[in-house]
C-alpha cells in the first residue's frame, strides 16, 4: 500500500476494539435521538403506521448491512467505506464517499452539540449556551485522542444508558397494561385494541403512510458505524457478523416495541406531538422525574451520536490522507494509533458549534437547513455500498462463493435496497420540509466534483497514483 505518512512515523490504525464494545456500538447507532424526543411528532402525521415504517427502513438497513458486512470480511484491508468504493468502483468514488461522509457526520456532530446545549437549558437555564457546547468538544476531542478502546468504552456505556431507559418504558407499560390502566387525560384504558381502533392502521391512507418514511428514515442514521468500527475491531469474523444479525432484533424490540407500549397506553391521536411520549408513558406510571430523566437519557444519546460522528469523521480524514485526498499529515498515527493530527482537523469545525449557539436564533434556522442537507448526504453513502456490492459480485465472484457470512439473494438485494432509497428521495420531494434542502445537495457534488479534477492532477503530476492501493486480501481470510 502507498504510505503518505512521513518517514519513521506510524499510519496504521490498531484493533482495540471487543466484542461487546462493537455490540453496544451498533445498538447504540441504531437508537436516534429522535426516537426519544421526535417519536410523538412522528406519531401524529402517520399513527400507527408508523410501526410498519420502521420495520419496513429497518428490513433495508438489515441488508445492507449484511452486504457490508460482506464486504468487509472480503478483504480486512477495507477500513472505510471509502476504501471499499475506490477499491470496487473507482478512486472517485473513494474520494466522494470519504469527503461526503466526513462532511456529513461533521455536521450532525454540530447540531449534536447544539442539542446539547438546550437540554441543559432545561435542567438550569442560567448555564450560558457556549459553556456546554465548550465543555462538551474539548471532553469529545480529549476522547478521541485516546486509543480507540476509550472510544469503545464510552460508547458502550452510554448506549447502555438508552437501552435501559426503551427496556423500562416497555416494562411500564406492560405492566399498565396488565393492571388495566385507565388515562387520567383521555378517560381511555390501556388497550392494545388503539393501534386500530382511532382510524385504523393508515389513518392517513396511502399519501400519509409514504410521507412518513422521509421521516423515519434519519433515525437510522449511524447504523452504519458498525462498519467504521469493523476495521478497529479485534476479531472481525467473530464479531461484525454478530453486530449484523441483531439489527432486526434491535429494530423488533427498540422501535416496534416501545412505539406500540407507547400507543397502546395512549392513543395514537391523543399523544401530544410536541412532547416525548417516553415523559408522558414514565409520568403516568407515577414518576413524577421523568421528564428529567428523560432529558438525561436524551443528553447522553446526543453525546453519543457526537462523540460517534467525531470518530467517524477523523477516521475518514485518515483514510483521505493516505490515499493522498487529504494533506498527508492527517495519516499519522501515534504509536497507540491515534490519527492525532486528523482529530484536531475535526476539531477546529466542531468548535463552529460555539460561534453559532452565539450568533442568534436565525443561526440556528439557517443551521437547522444546513443539517437536513448534511442528512440527505447519508442517502448517498449507503447507496454507494450497494453499488459497491454490486461491483464486487462482478469483479469477484470467487470471494463471494468463499464467504462465511453470505448476502441473501445477493443479485436483487442491492437493487432493492437502491430502489428503496430513489423512493426516499422522492418522499424528500414532496415534503415542504426537506425539499429546498434536498435541491441544494447537488450543489455539494458539483464542489467534490471540481476538487476532485484539482487533486487528480495533482497527484498525476507528481507521479503519484490516484489512490492508495488496497492490498490483497490473505486466502484465510474467506
């Protein structure tokens, strides 16, 4: 392989990583914020559709991830989706996959930390906002200077945080449910008998129901990580193939489960939009703390999402600069294989939380657009790994008879799952929301487009090649 860090320095990332950091690392991806605080906005626009939404988005994700997994067990080599892309379908698809990715979780990693900052604000609203924004970027970068295990334990933890606060709401309410519950706000019994009582299942017919997936979809976003991680995680065989099956499970009992406890203890048309329904489900339990607790939960998550997308982000970087995308500083690593440089690169655009949370409410707006833009990007990722799957049963279909940890139908999933994601894109269309930021994301690839042509002729007239080559995977390794 072509090694851009300078000479008698390290570029090699280190396995750290367990099995149970990996685990709690993909569940923990698969648990969005917006499950905890944007369920009841959900809720209201599709009713209990919204059940058959998110195992619907949530089947996909599970074979996706199951051609990543393939993937990456192909060949060890692959440390990034980049690394997969230029490697199956060229070094410009490498170069727009690490950059757009980087960008995007950058920016959510951004807004992260500004979500932060308002549920401090509700536990003491006379913390200025800049304090926990500060705070909360110098512990992410302090972090990610540590050797990948810290990363892996706080991770770990923190995802341990939001599964016992879903596992709890569902044992709630179970239990209102067994003891027949009657609702002080809407006179109504816990029954399963709402989720097709108050309008049936689609109570919005079809257009309601297609509406809700551009919703749905971003609470998905992070499952991927699983597959950032694979290339710093000990035993891959063992352990990534583990992380992907338990995708549906995850789906079943996170989304599924807590979403009909919740609708079946209040109906779906009587859950206050602009509330968590996890406050209100803890509230009529009889804990008057939950809307407390439920701030607690949803600051870790946002920590978590943060201090996931500032791994992601340095760990993309690395991989640009040692295929000469980058400058070739950011592939150093010291010698407990910490791309420090890369991290103090990400640093200095995550720092941007603060000047925005000083900057005034129409900041915020604006910044508000520009993170639905960041978040269509994530759209153009995961395709990316189905195109490259693609390629890969093409290029070689000998890898593909070897695998221990085969796709199902390998020749249509790839193709479901784009034709699953183009629909995506047309439900961004219709929805006012995400409309004008989904026509501003071409202007995203138009750029790439253009520092792509500068950094190829770079590198042609040093002589270099377009990309770092991706060595050969060992025969043991299939």
């Amino acid at each position: 392989m072509t090694n851009t860090a300078p000479s008698g320095t390290h570029d090699e990332l280190q396995r750290g990583l367990s099995n149970r950091h990996l685990q709690l690392i993909a569940i923990g991806g698969a648990i969005g914020t917006g499950l905890f605080l944007g369920s009841g906005k959900v809720i209201s626009l599709t009713g209990p559709s919204v059940l058959f939404i998110y195992a619907i988005i949530g089947c996909m994700m599970f074979l996706l991830m199951r051609a990543l997994g393939e993937l990456l067990l192909s060949n060890l080599n692959y440390k990034t989706f980049g690394d997969i892309a230029k490697d199956l379908i060229g070094p410009w698809a490498g170069y727009f996959v690490s950059w757009t990715y980087w960008i995007t979780w950058v920016v959510i990693c951004v807004a992260d930390i500004i979500a932060i900052t308002s549920y401090v604000a509700y536990i003491n609203a006379s913390i200025p906002t800049w304090v926990p924004a500060l705070i909360t970027v110098a512990v992410l970068t302090i972090l990610n200077l540590q050797p990948v295990r810290f990363f892996g334990e706080f991770e770990f933890w923190f995802s341990l945080i939001k599964i016992v606060a879903i596992l709890a709401l569902i044992v709630t309410g179970v239990v209102l449910l067994v003891s027949g519950f009657e609702n002080p706000d809407t006179g109504t019994r816990a029954e399963l008998s709402h989720l097709w009582d108050h309008g049936g299942m689609f109570p919005f017919g079809a257009s309601g129901f297609l509406l809700g997936f551009q919703l749905g979809i971003f609470s998905f976003i992070g499952v991927e990580l699983v597959g950032t991680a694979a290339a710093e995680t000990k035993d891959p065989h063992h352990n990534l193939p583990r992380a992907i099956n338990s995708i549906v499970v995850r789906v079943l009992i996170f989304y599924i489960g807590a979403l009909t406890v919740i609708m079946a203890i209040t109906p779906w048309d009587k859950l206050d939009p602009d509330q968590s329904p996890f406050v209100t489900t803890f509230a009529y339990a009889g804990f008057a703390a939950a809307a407390f607790a439920i701030n607690i939960v949803v600051l870790t998550s946002a920590a978590s999402s943060a201090n996931s997308g500032f791994y992601s982000g340095t760990r993309m970087m690395h991989s640009l600069a040692r295929d000469g995308h980058a400058p070739g500083g950011f592939a150093v690593t010291d010698s407990r294989g910490v791309p420090r440089k890369a991290v103090f690169f990400s640093t200095v655009f995550v720092f941007s939380a603060v000047p925005i949370l000083l900057l005034g409410d129409s900041v915020i707006e604006a910044f508000t657009f520009v993170t639905s833009v960041a978040s269509t990007f994530i759209l153009f990722t995961w395709s990316m790994i189905a195109i490259s799957f693609i390629q890969y049963l093409r290029k070689h279909p000998e890898r593909h008879a070897t695998s221990k940890f085969r796709t199902p139908l390998p020749r249509i999933v790839p193709w479901v799952v784009l034709a699953f994601f183009a629909f995506i894109l047309v439900t961004l269309f219709l929805a006012d929301d995400t409309r004008l930021p989904l026509l501003f994301t071409p202007i995203w690839f138009v750029a790439l487009a253009v520092m792509w042509q500068f950094t190829k002729r770079k590198l042609l007239r040093e002589g270099r090649p377009l990309t770092a080559a991706v060595e050969l995977p060992d025969a043991a390794e299939h």
